[in-house]
C-alpha cells in the first residue's frame, strides 16, 4: 500500500504538502496539487478515512438524492459528482426517492444519520416541509436542477429552454403544438410565453398532463395518455409535440406509431434532456441540451467550498440549455 512518503518522494515535494493536498487545505499551488494528485491515482492510494475522520470531525461522505436512477439525465449527473468527489478525497452515497416524498425523507433522515458531510439533491418538489427544514439541519446542501432560497444551488433555465423550442417550432412553421407534462413546470411557462412572442396562444386543449415520476411509469403514463388524445379526436390538428423530458418524448413517439403517424412527416416531437436515448431513437429526437457534466461538476465545488468553509453566502449558479436539432422536426410544406 502507498504511503504518503512515497507520493512526497515520486511528486518531489514535502510530506506536508502531500498531507495538505489529500486534506482539502489551502496554501498549496494548483501545480503541486495536480502533481500530488496526480501520484495519489497511479500509486492508487487510500487514505485511512477512520483516521482522517476522528482527528478532522468528518466523515468525508457526501449524499445525494435524485428522483428518478432510471432516467439517463440524472445518472449523468451522478457519473460526474462522483469522479469530481473522488478527485477531492470523497465517497458518494447515491440515493433514488423515485418521485415518493416520504421515502425523500425518509433517506434524508437516514444519510444524517451516516454522517455524511454534505448533500446534494434535486428534490421532487421544493416546496416540502422537510426540504425547507434542512434550513436548520446541520448539513450543507447544494439543490440541484432547482433554485430554494436559502440555499445553494445549480440549475438550468428550463423556462429559456422552453422559449427555445416555441422559437423552433415557429421557425419551422408549427402553430398547433401539444405540450405533455406539467402545468406548473417552468418549460412550460417558457414555451408559452414563446408561443406568445410569435403572435401564437397555445391551445389548453393540446395540455396532456403527466404527473408521474419514474423513468419507466411516466413514459408509460405519457404513452396511454397519447393514445387516449388521439382516439378522442376525429381529426388530428396539431403538427408538432413538446415533452418535458427524453423519456417522455419516447412513449409519445411510441404511441404516435401505434396509431399509424409518422415523425416528422404527420408530427413533429420535441424532447427536453438531451440524454443518450436521443440519438438512438428512429428518427433521431430533437432536444434541449443541459450540461450535465456541469451541474455535476459545480454542485460538488460549491458543496466542497461550504464544508471547507471557503463558501459562507449561499451561491445560484444558473446554466444555459441550448437545442439540438435533429431529424425528429421538419419544416412545415
């Protein structure tokens, strides 16, 4: 097993710095500390975390909570909080509350108990009592993909998001175009308020609304909510779809099939996420791009700063999405 004298020795540096370095201490030049870090992985080496524990009071853990493990945009973000956290000398615990308050709760409760150092989560809905109550927890906290006063906090504007794809469809000639998810989210508010900018209201009767959280049960939801427009209809007048998310996107697009419509010829679709999924799909699915690797990146610096108490204001970093274009839209003929 190395030892820290071995990495001093290989890095040509003091033992002292090499201690600062794998501590998180300031006075260390971003040089040496990549020289030192730099030995740390090839030599492959492991603190003692009791040790380092009982003499600094932490448990070098951090927590983070997603709502849905199954959807490709959060395990994303996971992947990057996790190299990130292990470049810094932490552990990350993963959590899933598969869009159930209770069970959020629940795991926070459970990830104080362990210990951990600070969390980072993209809670199902801000607005909870035990959301609002790690206020007076003594635990930092980082929101993800969400903005809560009195907190930290990395997102994306999804209401800009939303602008931008109103802004695509107008440009590509659509004035009927359904939106499925949520009323209240923010994508929404944005596409129509992209809509409005175009001179275009959007039709309430075109809102198909899917509350479920879960990969697999909303784009099931999204699907046999489709479906159920379409038969309801005796002609079919919108041109174009807008999902709140990729997987939402694929169960529209599974049941527009279904029912013998082709993408883009008889409907356009839209995504939100711009995971994987979205190159796979046939035809291949227009979406809104978040960077993931960012979010991921900056929630563990900032929550990294707060533990070290190099950060005391509480920081909102807001990132832009952008569209990319792809061959699930088409220019109205």
């Amino acid at each position: 097993m190395a030892t820290m004298e071995e990495i001093a020795e290989k890095a040509g540096v003091s033992q002292a710095t090499v201690s600062r370095v794998i501590n998180g201490h300031s006075g260390v030049s971003e040089r040496k500390r990549k020289l030192v870090m730099e030995w740390v992985r090839k030599l492959d080496y492991q603190p003692n975390r009791t040790a380092q524990s009982l003499k600094n009071k932490k448990s070098y853990l951090i927590g983070i909570i997603i709502p849905e493990i199954s959807n490709p945009y959060f395990s994303e973000i996971i992947e990057k909080v996790e190299i990130e956290a292990k470049n810094q000398g932490y552990n990350v615990i993963i959590a899933n509350s598969n869009g159930n308050k209770q069970t959020e709760k629940n795991v926070i409760s459970s990830m104080q108990s362990r210990q951990i150092d600070g969390l980072l989560i993209a809670p199902i809905d801000k607005d909870s009592s035990h959301i609002k109550n790690l206020i007076k927890k003594n635990v930092f906290v980082v929101m993800l993909t969400q903005h809560l006063n009195g907190f930290s906090s990395v997102s994306v504007s999804h209401f800009n998001g939303g602008f931008k794809v109103a802004e695509h469809f107008n440009d590509l000639g659509h004035q009927s175009i359904a939106f499925i998810g949520n009323e209240n989210d923010p994508k929404f508010k944005g596409f129509k308020k992209g809509l409005s900018k175009n001179g275009l209201k959007f039709d309430n009767n075109n809102l198909i609304e899917v509350k479920s959280w879960g990969g697999q049960m909303s784009s099931h939801e999204v699907y046999n909510s489709l479906n159920n427009f379409i038969k309801s209809k005796s002609r079919i007048d919108i041109t174009g779809i807008f999902a709140y998310n990729d997987l939402a996107a694929f169960g529209a697009m599974n049941a527009l099939v279904d029912n013998g419509l082709k993408i883009p010829n008889d409907i356009a679709v839209v995504g939100f996420d711009n995971t994987f999924i979205a190159q796979e799909l046939r035809p291949t699915l227009t979406s809104v791009a978040q960077p993931t690797g960012e979010i991921g990146r900056l929630s563990v610096e900032i929550l990294l700063k707060k533990i070290e108490g190099k950060l005391v204001e509480d920081k909102e970093v807001i990132l832009e999405s952008r569209l990319i274009v792809r061959e699930s839209t088409r220019k109205l003929e």
